[in-house]
C-alpha cells in the first residue's frame, strides 16, 4: 500500500481529483495519510475533512524566519515518511533538504506541456496567459518528479488540450484542469502505487 501525502495551499480541486479516484477505485493500493497545507484558509482542507483525512495546517506566519519554516515542513514530512508527496497547487518552493530527503517521491502538476511556460514566474493564471500570448494551438498538463530546479525533474505524464479561439486564460485554464490535471495526477499516483510508473531514483535512471 503506497502511503501519500498530499501538500496544499489553495481551493484544492486536484486534491478532490485524488480522493474521489481513490473512493472509486480509479486509484489503488492508495492510502492518503495526510494533507498539509501552508494556507490556514484553504478550502482543500474542508476537502480532507469531508473525505475524513487527516489534514493539518503549517503556516510560514508561526515561524520567526523562512529557514525556521523550511525546517519545520521538511521534519514534519520526515515524521509522517510518506512513500510519495503529492504536490496539489502547493505555493511554497520546496526546500532543498526535504527534495534530498525524498529524492525522486516527490511529483507535482504543471498546467502547460513542460518544457513550454513553466520555471520561474509561470504559475496560476500567468502560464495561460503566456500561452495564449505567443497563439499556440495546444497546451495541457504535465506531472514529473520535482528535483533542485523548477520544473525540471523527470516527466511523468502529460496531455495536450486544445486551445480555441475566443480563450480567455480563465477558460483555458478550466478546460485544462478539466480535461488533462484531474485525470493525469490521479493517474500518476495509481501509475505509481502499482508499479507501472517508476518513481524514488528509478525515475531517474529511467529519465537519463
Ligand atoms: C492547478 O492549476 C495546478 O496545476 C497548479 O495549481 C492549481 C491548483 O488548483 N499547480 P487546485 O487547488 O487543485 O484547485
């Protein structure tokens, strides 16, 4: 039984992906152990409630400085020493530590086909915003392992959706949720769980 956590920070409709694949057995040998999130508001939290998960909340503002925030989410992470985290919209740069300490188990979804609008800046809305500027006809969604550099790890699943005529990035954004991040995350952690995705340093070795 894989053992994930999932990290979070904001309305949290991956996480809902993942728990309704998991009640309906499109995820298996899945045990969600935890959802963590930086934001005390998040409404993935009530999410975790509802779905009776164990959810808590490690916010930056009960910590003197950033370092002494790192260390308590990557110590938090080593007590719960979870097979796989599972980043959902989580907002905060993962710290360097906790990426050595979980090497390879660590996967996040990106709304653009990587390596098109993703690094430095492209979150939230700005990545549709930059597709729809340059006037590509596809974009989609991209799981991969999360390494030292943004965006950079291994790929592990992407999807193309199409971009139409008339998109605004809000529209475009929902239709790439829709159609590419609530079923490729789910997927990656049922890829994972049983064997078919390689993931820990296989992931690595696969990529190279
Ligand atoms: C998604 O667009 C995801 O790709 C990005 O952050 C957003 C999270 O949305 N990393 P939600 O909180 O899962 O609804």
């Amino acid at each position: 039984m894989l053992r994930a956590a999932v990290l979070v920070s904001g309305g949290g409709t991956n996480l809902q992906a993942i728990l309704d694949a998991v009640r309906s057995g499109k995820i298996t040998n899945t045990e969600i152990s935890l959802v963590l999130s930086n934001n005390p508001g998040a409404y993935a939290l009530k999410r975790a409630e509802n779905a009776g998960v164990p959810h808590e909340v490690l916010s930056p503002d009960s910590f003197p400085d950033r370092a002494s925030f790192e260390r308590a989410l990557t110590e938090r992470m080593q007590a719960e020493n979870p097979d796989l985290i599972v980043l959902a919209g989580f907002l905060v740069k993962i710290p360097a530590e906790m990426i050595r300490a979980f090497r390879g188990r660590i996967i996040n979804i990106h709304p653009s086909l990587i390596p098109s609008f993703c690094g430095r800046g492209f979150y939230g809305l700005k990545v549709h915003e930059a597709a729809l500027k340059r006037g590509v006809k596809v974009s989609g969604a991209t799981v991969h392992i999360v390494d030292e550099n943004l965006d950079s790890g291994p790929i592990l699943l992407q999807k193309a959706v199409e971009v139409k005529p008339g998109d605004t990035p809000e529209i475009l954004q929902r239709r790439i949720m829709e159609q590419a991040e609530w079923v490729l995350l789910p997927s990656a952690i049922d890829g994972i769980a049983n064997g078919r995705i390689p993931y820990g340093e296989a992931a690595f070795a696969e990529a190279e």
